[in-house]
C-alpha cells in the first residue's frame, strides 16, 4: 500500500472515530433514563422525547444548510468546527439541572453533529478511485454503528466508574454519577477535533466545488427525489431499531431487574456484535449481486433484510427470559441495521460528486425525522395500548412496532426498485470492479457501472 493509499485510510478511521464519538454522544442518554428521571423529574414520554424529537428536529433543521456547505466550502473544517459544538454541548449535558436546559444542550448536539456525515462521505468520495469507495464508505459506516451500538458498553462503564468517584465543582457543587458520565463521553470529540485540524488534510475535489452554497432542493425533484424516498423507506425499518436501541438497557433493569452497568453491557455487546455484521455484510452482498447485472440489489436487500429481522425482533420483544430476549435481539439486528447501511453506499452509486453533500443531508433529514423521533416515543406509546401488563408494557411495545414497521419499510423498498435501479443506471459511477452481466432483460446494465476496457486489461 501506497502512502498515498495509507493517509486515505487513515482519514477513513480518523473520520470514522469522530462517528464512533457522535453515535455514543447521541445515544447515552438511553442508559441514564433512570437516574435522569430521579433528578430532574421527568416521565417516560419526556425522555422519549430527548432521546428522538429534541435531537432529530434540530438535525433536520441544519442539515441542509450544513450538507450543501459540504458540496462547496471547506469540508474538513466544517468538520472540526461541527466537533466542538456537539463536544461542548454533551459536556455542558453533565450540568444540566432542568428538563428544558436538557433539551437546548440536546438541541446543540444535533446542530453539531448535522454536518459530520455529509462532509465525511464527501471527504471519502475525493480520497478514492470509484472501485473502492462503497466499501470506504460501508467501513465508515460500520465505525458509526460500532459507537452506536458501543455506547452502551462506554456508558456502562462510566457509570460504573462514576459511581466510585466524588468530584466536586467550584459552584456547581459534587457531581453526580450521570453529570459525569456526559463529561467523560463529551470530551474525546474535543480532542478528536484537534487532531483532525492537525493531521488531515482537505483532499482535492474530484469535480470543481458547488459554485454557490444555496440549496438546490435537487432531493426535490425526479431523479433525485428517489434517493431521498430510499432512506426514509430504510429509515421506517430502522424506527425498530431506535426504539429497542433506546428502551432496551431500561426494559432490562425493569423486567429482569438488571443493574445499569450489567444491562448497557449486554446490550451494547450484542448490538456490536450485530450491527457491525450486519453494516458489512449486507452493502457486500448487494455489491456482488451488482457485479452479476441485478443492478435492483440495493433495495432486494432493504427488503429482505427487514422481512428477515421483523419476527426475531417480535419474539425479543415477547421473550419470557433474559436470554431469550438477547438472543433474538441480537440476531434480528443482524438483518435490520444491515438494511439501514445499504441507503449510504447508493449515494456513490447514484448521485453525482457536486450533489452528495446536500442529497446526503436531505436524506438523512427524511430518515432522522422517521427513524430517530418516532422510534423511542412509538415504543412508548405502543406500550401503553397494553395497559396494565407492567414491566412487559415496553416488550410488548417494542414488538408491536416491528410488526408493524418492517414489513411497511419492506414494501416501500420495493415500490422504490425499479426508479433506483433506473437512476444508478442512468447516472451511476464506476463503482464497483468486475464483470457484470445483466440477469434482467429490462434491467441492462449502466455504461458508468463497466469496467473501461484499458481498466479490464
């Protein structure tokens, strides 16, 4: 490997560090629900609400403005500026003494971390030739699911160490466990930050920049529309995860009276181990049936993935036992947070290098609004139709909502087959090697997709 190759991949892992970071920041809170409610007196419905509205809306709000800069300024500054905010932000979290004061910091988390997926794809898009950049871009993503589903492991550990410290604070006073739990997991993407601005260099465009940083509402219209509509049909899947991901840790201390260390670790190691599985494997898979001319593979694979992980979500849901409910959590996650990865890959794949950023923010808008602010709180709300049940109320809510949301997010995959594969062979790049051969009579495959003859010999 090359050293030009080498500092391509070490701007994929720095990258995908600072994902690793905003994953665990956004997602914490779901392991302090307990000790949150205690001290600022909040109820179920509230905490639902910081763990998917306070965040999602505020992302969406900024993201557009955030990924179309990303299409025309400087991108790895955007970055570090967009680290310090969210840093800041989930520090600040740990001297929060009120629900509203909560939600502004939460608020300031989702204005940082807006801008960090847009300009990291874009960045990896002008890093490397078109071959190799979906999987560049699934390691990426695999990183973001491995915080993800790592902050639980990192929180439960915090706690358990925050539980033997006792700082005190000029003014503020001793802290408790959960103040410092935000501290602890606020400060690396600070530190990331700098290491960033000092190592990492802002790679040439591949195209000339956005000559203007207003929007062009490109996600708007035909052909583009359809790469936005595809990750809110993945996003309508990904609700279930939010939603166990959010609850899980407390429907354990509830229902099987685990502590907080024990059930964020069980969770977060099984969701580890699933996610990052499932992130690599199912952009692979699609990739191969590519090579072989099914150029709708992106979304046979949305499809399946979430037809697949729906009843083994519904039997965790409805487990009687502790292990029961892990194991078939863990295996259904395999299938459903592989469906959410493969949207990220389809951005190379169909949408041109002055577009990404904003198309990528769009999208993720769609999904955020979807996934994040309906998953915690349709749970939640779910539960409550079985009144009475007790603990069970969010087992059972959980499992309510993956039977409805993965067969929903299931077919619209497919009524989007067709229009994707359209626009990946109308306007897709060269990005994947290999022979193809079409399997489809309707479905040739796209000049930009072969291999140029002197690239085959």
């Amino acid at each position: 490997m090359d050293r030009l190759a080498w500092r391509s991949w070490y701007a994929v892992g720095l990258l995908g560090a600072l994902f690793i970071i905003a994953a665990v920041d956004r997602l914490i809170l779901g392991l302090l629900v307990e000790p949150l409610q205690q001290d600022l007196h909040i109820d179920d419905t509230q905490m639902s609400l910081l763990m998917g509205a306070a965040f999602a809306i505020f992302y969406a709000i900024v993201g557009l403005p955030l990924g179309r800069l990303a299409d025309s300024a400087n991108r790895k500054r955007l970055i570090v500026v967009s680290a310090l905010v969210w840093g800041a932000c989930t520090l600040g979290s740990g001297l929060a003494n009120r629900f509203w004061l909560l939600c502004a910091l939460r608020f300031g988390v989702a204005v940082g971390e807006a801008a960090l997926t847009p300009a990291s794809i874009s960045m990896i898009a002008d890093l490397f030739p078109p071959q190799t950049r979906g999987r560049a871009t699934s390691i990426y993503v695999a990183l973001g699911t491995f915080g993800a589903t790592g902050a639980y492991i990192v929180g439960a550990l915090a706690v358990d160490v925050a539980r033997s410290l006792h700082v005190v604070l000029p003014v503020v006073g001793a802290l408790r466990p959960w103040q410092l739990v935000f501290m602890a997991v606020g400060a690396p993407a600070v530190m990331l930050a700098a290491l960033l601005a000092l190592t990492l260099r802002e790679p040439a465009r591949e195209s000339p920049p956005a000559a203007s940083a207003a929007l062009t509402f490109a996600w708007l219209k035909p052909p583009y529309l359809t790469v936005f509509l595809v990750f809110v049909a993945a996003a309508i899947g990904q609700v279930i995860v939010y939603g166990l991901g959010g609850w899980g840790p407390t429907y354990l201390i509830r229902q099987f009276h685990w502590d907080a260390g024990a059930a964020g670790i069980a969770i977060g190691a099984g969701s580890m181990a699933a996610g990052v599985t499932g992130v690599l494997a199912a952009p692979a898979l699609a990739e191969r049936w590519m090579r072989r001319g099914r150029t709708d593979a992106p979304m046979l694979v949305v499809a399946a993935g979430l037809l697949a992980g729906t009843p083994l979500v519904v039997l965790c849901g409805l487990a009687s036992g502790v292990w029961g409910f892990l194991g078939f959590f863990t295996a259904g996650m395999v299938f459903i947070m592989g469906a959410g990865s493969i949207p990220y890959v389809c951005i190379h794949w169909a949408v041109p290098a002055r577009l990404r950023g904003e198309v990528l923010a769009a999208s993720l808008l769609g999904g955020a609004l979807t996934s994040l602010t309906l998953g915690p709180t349709a749970v939640v709300l779910a539960g409550r139709l079985f009144h009475g049940a007790g603990a069970s109320e969010l087992g059972r809510g959980i499992a309510l909502v993956a039977a409805v949301c993965g067969p929903l997010g299931a077919a619209c995959a497919m009524a989007l087959r067709q229009p994707l594969t359209r626009l990946i062979e109308a306007h897709g790049e060269n990005m994947i090697g290999g022979e193809f051969h079409a399997t489809r009579p309707d479905a040739g495959v796209a000049p930009a997709l072969r291999p140029r003859a002197e690239e085959s010999a």
